[in-house]
C-alpha cells in the first residue's frame, strides 16, 4: 500500500512543481524558480515496487531503490549545481534557453529509464503469472492490466510533448505539457480510487478464506471420485442417474468447486472421469436445471450466509460476492437478485431487520 501511495504522491508532485513554475510564483526566487525536481524519475520504480509487493514477489525480486534513490538525489545535486555555475549570467533568456536544454536531457534521461521498468514491470505480470498463482486466486489483476494500458496512453503523450519541445527549440513549448498533465491528474484519482477498492477487497476476501479455512488450491482436479457408470443396477434408470447426481453434489460440495469462478463442466469432466454431456445429462435431468444455474444456486446460499453474518458486516458487498464463486460484482448482483427476488444490498438489509 505504501508504494501506490508514493507512486500517486510523485505523479501529484510533479503536477504541482509544473504548475507552480509555469505561474511563475517563485521568480524572485532564483534557486526556487529553476531547480525542477525529477518526481518523474520515481513514479515507474514505485509502481514496480507496489507490483512486486502486490503480488507477492519482492522476496525474489530485486530492490530497484537501491539504485533508483542515489541516482534521483544526483539528479537534484546536479540541477543545484547547474543553477549555481549560471547563477551570474548576465542573459536571462541565455540561462533559460541552456537550462531547459538541460533539463530535456534530464528528461530523455528518465523517460529511457522510466519505459525500461514499465515493460519490465509488464513483462513480470503478463508472463510471470506462474510465480503468483495464489494471488490469481483473490484477484484477477484486470485493474492493473488496464493501469498499464492507461499509463501507455500517458508515455505516448510525454513522448509528443518532448519532441514538441525540442522542435521548438525549447522555447514557447509548455502547451505540449497541458494534455499530460490534465491527463495524469485524472489517471491518479482512478488509480487511487482503484487501488484503495482493491486492496480492501483483497484483504477481506483473505480474511473470508481464512475464517471460513478454505482453501481452493487444494485437490483441485486430482481428487477423482468414482461413479458407478459400469456397474448393473436392479434400478431403473432414474434411480440410477439420482445416485450418480448424489455423488457429484456430495464431491462439488465438499470441495466447495462451487467457490471457484471458473469451474466448468469440463473441469467436473476431468475430476469425474464422465463426459460433459453425460454429466449436463445427470444435471439437467435430477436437478431440473443447467450446470451454471446448479453452481449458482450453490454460490448464492454461500452468499447469503456471509450477508447475514456479523462477522462480515462491514465486508463490502464486491469481496462477499467474489469469494462465494462469481467472477464480478454485477454478475452477483444479477444472479442473486434472480435466485431471492432482492439484489444483496437488500437482502442484507432485511435480515437486519429480522434479526433486530
């Protein structure tokens, strides 16, 4: 958390130094009025750290703080030095013109290093999912996924703005800045609105878990249960299909199979060693529904347990929804909302009614 919450802090500091400068509120103020700190150069790092912290890697990973820190503070020690040397220029403009050529190496500088993390970072997530499958469990990582399509968007205009600036020979270019910063101000309240939401999430769908000791990494396709399809009945066929159908309920709900999101008939197929017309056949035929609305019913009375639970009351809705098995908040709502007439907001409510 301490990452996202540095990573929004450096893009903010930025923002503000830009503004403050462009105002011109520090003119009399020679050191103040050209000394820019590089808050840029630390946002990228952040980001890796809060991605290797987020998803369990930053044992395995190396610290890139330890490299990026001294170099940020000589990239402020080398700016102060700069101001220093020209400090008695006689031309104004000739420091200006020098200064922001300056600066725009300083610029290159850390847009080179700040896209060399951020494909990294990339890399890691995108390729690497081997190395964090418990946190796959909790979270899907959509948000980041498009954090990083987002903060593409925002490369893409920093890139235009700087070769804005050198065309222009470094002079009269600062209009080539305004989309990215309004850009940026607006991409830190999404991930900071994203990220508090997440990480809340996070933590109580582990919390559920470990209250509740499940544990859904476990057996998961390998505990096979045996079906009597070879053996003679005296039976009819439908007593037949009903102690098949009692197998497969006993073993989904044991396993709590129902929980995972994206259990399907296949993944049954597989643990049953029955094909997934054979088992829909079962399903359909005992049940008197689909296998999705089967797991969902299943799904809905899990739900429907933590809703009413104290324990849980101040959980948000979205975590409850996540770890009772559906795949997002609007698919619960939906399909909770068909099973008991009331969306779980509601439903929650009633039964503090009752219960009082």
């Amino acid at each position: 958390m301490i990452y996202l919450n540095l990573l929004i802090l450096a893009i903010s500091l930025n923002n503000i130094q830009s503004w403050v400068l462009e105002k011109e509120l520090f003119q009399h103020k020679f050191a103040l009025d050209y000394v820019q700190i590089p808050w840029h150069f630390l946002a990228m790092p952040f980001l890796y750290m809060f991605l290797i912290h987020y998803l369990n890697l930053a044992e395995k990973s190396y610290k890139i703080l330890k490299l990026i820190i001294p170099i940020f503070f000589i990239l402020i020690i080398s700016q102060i030095s700069f101001v220093l040397y020209y400090s008695d220029s006689a031309s104004r403009e000739y420091l200006n013109y020098t200064y922001e050529r300056y600066t725009s190496i300083e610029e290159i500088f850390s847009l080179t290093t700040s896209l060399s993390i951020f494909f990294y970072s990339f890399y890691i997530l995108y390729k690497k999912e081997k190395l964090f499958p418990k946190i796959l469990t909790f979270d899907n990582l959509r948000w980041i996924y498009t954090f990083f399509i987002l903060t593409s968007i925002g490369y893409a205009l920093w890139i235009l703005a700087l070769i804005i600036k050198v065309k222009m020979n470094f002079t009269g270019f600062l209009f080539s800045y305004y989309p990215l910063r309004v850009y940026t101000t607006v991409l830190i309240y999404w991930l900071g609105y994203q990220g508090l939401r997440q990480i809340r999430v996070l933590k109580e769908r582990k919390k559920i878990r470990e209250s509740l000791l499940i544990d859904l990494n476990d057996d998961f396709g390998i505990d096979l249960i045996n079906l009597n399809t070879n053996k003679c009945f005296s039976q009819n066929q439908i007593d037949k299909q009903q102690e098949q159908f009692n197998e497969i309920d006993q073993f989904i709900r044991s396993k709590k199979k129902y929980l995972l999101n994206k259990y399907t008939l296949q993944d049954l197929s597989k643990d049953t060693k029955l094909s997934s017309s054979t088992l829909s056949l079962i399903i359909n035929s005992v049940a008197k529904k689909s296998f999705t609305d089967y797991l969902n019913e299943m799904r809905v009375n899990f739900a429907k347990t933590l809703l009413v639970d104290s324990d849980y009351a101040d959980y948000t809705i979205t975590s409850i929804g996540l770890e009772s098995g559906f795949n997002s908040k609007s698919t619960f709502y939906t399909v909770f909302k068909k099973h008991t007439g009331y969306t779980p907001v509601q439903f929650k409510n009633l039964s503090v009614i009752v219960l009082n």
